[in-house]
C-alpha cells in the first residue's frame, strides 16, 4: 500500500553521526559517535560506552587510535591475539556483570572493532577462531557474577581475571560460599550456551591472527 494512499510518511532513517557531540565522543575504531551502555560500576575507571557500528567498548574517557592499539597489543602472547568478545552472547546477557568487564580493561574489543582498528597501520585480521576453554570460563564467571555480591571471584581466585570484591566483610564470605556451591550448576549451564554462541559466532572468547598489506 503506497504513502500516498493511506496519507502516511515513510520513517526517516537517522545516521549515527546525528549523535556525536561532547557526551557522545568518537569511536576509536570507527569514528561513529559511542553511546552510554553501563553506568560506574566499582573497579571500573568510568561508565562504559559502546560504538553502535563496530561495537567497540571504552570503559571511561575514550582516547585515540593509537592509545585503542596499544591496548590490544597487551592482549597478544606467542603471536596470537585473544580477546574478549564484547559482541559475544555472554556480554549481552551478562551486563554489568559481564566477566570481560576486568578493573584493568579500559578497551572492550569485537572482532569488527579490530578489524578496523588494526588497518590504521596496514594490518588484516587473517583468522578469527572462537576460543574454547577462554570461552567457556568467561559464560562460567558472567554467570557467577548473577549471584555473587562482587564480580569474577570464581576467576581471580584461580589466577585467571582480576577480582572486583564486594565491599563489605560478610559480602566476601558469602561470595566465597555462593562460588562453591553454584560453580557446578553454573558450568552445566555454562557450557551448552557457549558453545550454541560460539555456533552462532558470538563466542565469549575470540583469538585473532593477523598480517601486513
């Protein structure tokens, strides 16, 4: 049925760039406006905003291209870049209480994000591969953290993540007991919903291989 028959306009498309200004600074990445997606949370350096086009996430004031390249070469051991997937399904459904939200991150990286962050030096992102255990211990904690006063107890407490504690003492001991009790039902339920997001490509763990132009 045309417009012009049932008297109604078409919906106009508003570009993200309507959106830049000084609340909403440009992508690292991307250069498209980033937008607020979790408020300050403790251990955080600031809220976390996101870039509706590459995904990127900056937790608190978002700095330049090289700062954003700089923080994933800390991410790189023995040739390989891992990250972890803030488009993956375990950020969506975790939040706030995503694991990959770790007090020393200050860049949340998708694998689109990087693709366009590393051409800014003549890069190509060669091979994305899901990372299993990566994968499955980020779904494990992001479900912990649903229970748990503080976040990524599970994990910092085996070396893998750095812990946010819950402020107060009794908070800590009962983390420490909701951990033991729940870390089994928890990895039940871990494991099919990150292999059905890794499946999907929306795995919580990405490793990356790259190449020069």
């Amino acid at each position: 049925m045309s417009t012009e028959r049932t008297g109604l306009r078409p919906a106009s498309v508003v570009p993200l760039e309507a959106g830049a200004g000084p609340e909403n600074p440009p992508c690292p990445a991307c250069g498209e406006p980033l937008f607020g997606w979790i408020d300050l949370r403790p251990g955080l350096a600031g809220p976390v905003s996101r870039c509706e086009s590459c995904g990127l996430g900056v937790v608190g004031q978002a700095g330049g291209v090289e700062e954003a390249l700089a923080a994933l070469d800390r991410l790189s051991a023995g040739g390989t870049t891992r990250i972890a997937n803030r488009a993956g399904f375990a950020a969506w459904i975790g939040g706030a209480g995503w694991a990959g939200l770790e007090p020393a991150g200050r860049y949340l990286f998708t694998v689109e994000s990087v693709r366009r962050l590393v051409a800014n030096r003549d890069q190509l992102v060669t091979g994305a591969r899901w990372s299993p255990g990566a994968g499955i211990a980020t779904m494990w904690q992001t479900i912990l953290n649903g229970f748990t006063f503080g976040r990524n107890i599970a994990l910092g407490a085996l070396g893998r993540a750095k812990a946010v504690p819950a402020e107060k003492p009794w908070q800590r001991r009962l983390d420490g007991l909701i951990c033991v009790v729940v870390a089994i039902p928890a990895l039940l339920a871990a494991v099919p919903l990150e292999l059905t997001a890794a499946a999907t490509r929306r795995g919580s763990a990405t490793s990356l291989d790259f190449e020069l132009l």
